[in-house]
C-alpha cells in the first residue's frame, strides 16, 4: 500500500478512536498518552526542516552557477507567488459576496452583534462606525443594548490572541520596511534555534550560496562537498521519519479530536456543526484555488507536465500538510514529491520551495478574506468596494510581511480586520472550526508552491517532457 493511503487510514483510526475516547469518557488516555506522539512527529518535521532548507538552498544555488540565473528564478518566483495570492483572495471575497454565509445567522443574533460592534466603535479611539449607521441611537433597537454590552464585555474577557495583537501594535509603529529588518539575522543560531524565523535562514543560506559562488573552485570544494553530504542526510532523514506518520497521523487527529470535543460528543457535534455555511464557502474557495487556478497555472505553464501527474504526484504531501496543518513541518516531504515525483530539478526545488513554505500564503489569504466578510456580515455592516480592495492590499501585503514571525496565520487576520475597522477580538468567534479550516488551507499551500516550482522548472526548460 502506498505511504499516502496509510497516512488516510492513520487519520481515519485517528477520528474513530476520539469518537469512541469521547463516549467511553478515555480522553486523559488520549490527551496523556497518545497526544505526545503527534507532538514528537511535529518536532522531528520541524528539526529536519531548518537545516534541510540551510543546506539545499545552499546546494541549488551553487549547482545553479550562474548568480543572473538565481535572480531571474528569484523575481519570477516573488512575482508569481504575489499573482496566485492576488487571485485567491480575490476568489475568496467573490463567494463570501455572492453566498453571503453571514445571512444564515439568526437576524436578533445580528442585531446584537452590531449593537456590540457600535459600543467598541464609540469607545475605541481612530474608529468610527464603517457604513454610517447608528442602531444604537435608533429606539427600535434599544432593548438590544444590555445584550450587545454583555457580548462585548464576553469577548474582552476571552481574549483568544491579546499576545498576537500586541504583536501587531509593535509592528503598527515600525518602519515601513520592517519585513526587511526582519529578515536579516543578527546571529544565525539563534534563527535556527528560534520558531518563526524561516525568512531568516533562507536569507543566510541565500547569502552563504551566493558568495561561495564567489570565491576560487578550489576554496568552494570542499565546502560543497560538506553541503551536499548534510543534505543526504537530512533528506534521508526524511525517509526514515516517514516511516512512523501512519501511526503519528493517527495520534494528531485522535488529539486534535479530542480537545475539541472537550469529553463532551454532543459539543463535538456543535463544534462540527456551527459556523457550517462559513466553513463551506472557504473550504468551496480552497478547493476552487487547487483545482481551478493552479490547474491552469500547470497545464498552461508547466510545459511537460500532466496535471494527473502533478495531483497524484503531491497526494503525499498533501495528507501530511492536512493533517499537521503545518507548512514548514510538511516541507521536507514537499520537496520530496516535487523532486521525485514531479521531477523538478533539486536545484529549482530547493530554491523555490523554502521561499514558498515562507512567504506563499494562497490559502490563509483566501480564508482570511472569506472571514473577515463572514465577520461583517453577522454584524449587519455592508463592506464597499473600497474596503474590500483595502483586504486584497493587506492581505497579500500581510502574506509577506508577517511571515517572519510566529503565528502568522492570527497576525494576519488582525492586521486586516483593524486596516478595515474591525474588532479583532472577533477572531473568537471563528476559533471553533479555526483547526479543521487550517488544515484544508495548508494543503493549498503546499500544492501552491508545488505548482509555481514546476511552471519555474518549466521556464527554464528543466522539465522533462511526458
């Protein structure tokens, strides 16, 4: 049996065991002895992925020997991860407009919402009520009001990501160019040893490739020779961390589970349940970015490779994004598959899929679009044209910006939520179906960057044609 269809299985056992941990009242078992597996198969991901992305970028930019090649590859990949950005929030905020999953809630429900939206707005400085309207001063609505103040006294005191919005107030004040800063390292051991500083050491490994490509053959040598031998190694480590993801897929998803379900089946059933038409429009919008803008990105782009080839292709790497909901952690088998399988030179691989694990967001963006509409719409507040082309801007910009930083996914969220004068404590609201949406949208991701490393392999002229 194929590897992807044992990690499918694993995920399967990994559903039924919290489901049956739940109503036999096993969830400290679950939560004590099967949860730190899946914790353990994250680790050993992410402590292969640093020092794989260090030492293959290093290895692809010296067998590419060419700086002016590293920098066409390098523009063309920025340029056209930015494009699939672009398209799939733009895809995101036309089904939230057209399906309008934010009509199906409860009108009185609404009605308090806004009424908790106003009562933020007139006490928070820099904002003002976004359409104008007051249902607040308005006495149709004035037995609303207790309500609307216990809703938003509710979300203060459970604040899901007051560290995150700190974050984000830091970054409010910086410079402009703060993303650059942030990408330059001042120690590179303290990069490889910190979460969230991926931008950092592909900067360094870009810049150590670059100057050995530099100096005299004869210097360079044994250097590459020590490169490529640690990049066997990790790749193999790979191999060898594979061979467990069956049961460790199985420990994440009885885990994952379980604190959702909290010990309660019924309460899984409303986690699963609530927030459906929502979760459907993204999930809708995801499946629409796989299988429709990077279809065409491949069949039109990647000259030489079938989109039968591409999909089954990346299956692996697919379920293992699914079911770590991890990017980064998923990189080493990313790399595996486009290499082996879609048969993109390791020195274009390498290249492009560090930098795509980093900066390419295409499903975060298309969910954070769909979200942040969703969260205006359950408030009764009709964003225009304007504000909506001002979450395209800050979502894409966002994409890139707060990659360098843990959390990435919630940083970007409020970051556009208060560039349109939204209350980013609503970012609760979502939480509950949050995991299982992360999931679908870090499969996106990685099929994305798989995709742009095959249309670059293509442009120049590596792919082997079918």
């Amino acid at each position: 049996m194929a590897l992807h269809w044992k990690i499918v299985l694993g995920m399967a056992a990994g559903v039924a065991w919290a489901l049956l941990a739940t109503v036999l009242h096993m969830d400290g078992i679950t939560q004590n002895w099967i949860a730190p597996f899946g914790d353990i198969f994250i680790n050993l991901l992410k402590l292969i992925a640093l020092p794989l992305v260090l030492f293959s970028i290093i290895k692809g930019i010296a067998d590419l020997k060419d700086i002016r090649r590293l920098g066409r590859l390098g523009i063309r990949t920025l340029i056209l991860y930015l494009l699939t950005t672009v398209m799939a929030v733009c895809i995101g905020l036309l089904l939230v407009n057209l399906l309008g999953p934010g009509k199906t809630m409860d009108q009185e429900m609404r009605i308090k919402n806004r009424i908790a939206y106003e009562l933020w707005a007139h006490e928070t400085e820099g904002v003002e009520v976004l359409d104008g309207l007051s249902f607040t001063a308005d006495p149709a609505y004035a037995g609303y009001l207790a309500q609307g103040q216990a809703a938003l006294e509710s979300l203060k005191e459970n604040d899901p990501v007051v560290g995150q919005r700190e974050t984000v107030n830091d970054r409010s004040h910086a410079s402009p160019l703060q993303f650059l800063l942030d990408m330059v390292p001042s120690n590179i051991f303290l990069a490889l040893s910190s979460n969230g500083l991926m931008l950092q050491i592909i900067f360094f490994a870009l810049f150590f490739g670059i100057v050995l490509l530099l100096i005299s053959p004869g210097q360079a040598a044994p250097v590459l020779l020590l490169v490529d031998g640690l990049n066997a190694v990790f790749l193999k480590m790979v191999d060898v961390v594979m061979l467990g993801a069956p049961f460790f897929v199985f420990a994440l998803m009885a885990a994952t589970l379980g604190k959702m379900a909290g010990g309660n089946l019924a309460h899984l059933g409303e986690v699963l349940y609530s927030l459906t038409s929502y979760a459907l429009v993204v999930v809708l919008g995801l499946a629409l970015q796989v299988f429709g803008v990077y279809a065409m990105l491949v069949k039109w782009m990647a000259k030489g490779l079938t989109l039968k080839r591409f999909y089954k292709g990346m299956q692996k790497a697919q379920v293992l994004a699914f079911s770590t909901s991890s990017s980064a952690a998923t990189l080493p088998v990313t790399m595996q598959c486009v290499e082996h399988e879609l048969k993109v030179p390791p020195r274009i691989g390498s290249f492009v899929l560090p930098i795509g694990a980093t900066v390419n967001m295409d499903g975060t963006s298309l969910y954070i679009a769909v979200a942040v509409v969703y969260l205006a719409q359950i408030h009764l507040i009709q964003l225009d044209l304007l504000q909506q082309l001002t979450i395209v801007l800050t979502a894409t910009l966002a994409s890139i910006g707060a990659s360098a930083v843990p959390s990435a996914g919630l940083i970007m969220m409020i970051m556009v939520l208060q560039s349109v004068g939204l209350n980013p404590l609503w970012i609760s609201i979502i939480l509950p179906v949050d995991r299982i949406l992360d999931m679908c949208r870090t499969v996106v991701n990685v099929t994305g960057d798989a995709a742009v490393a095959g249309v670059m392999a293509s442009l120049d002229h590596e792919l082997p044609q079918e």
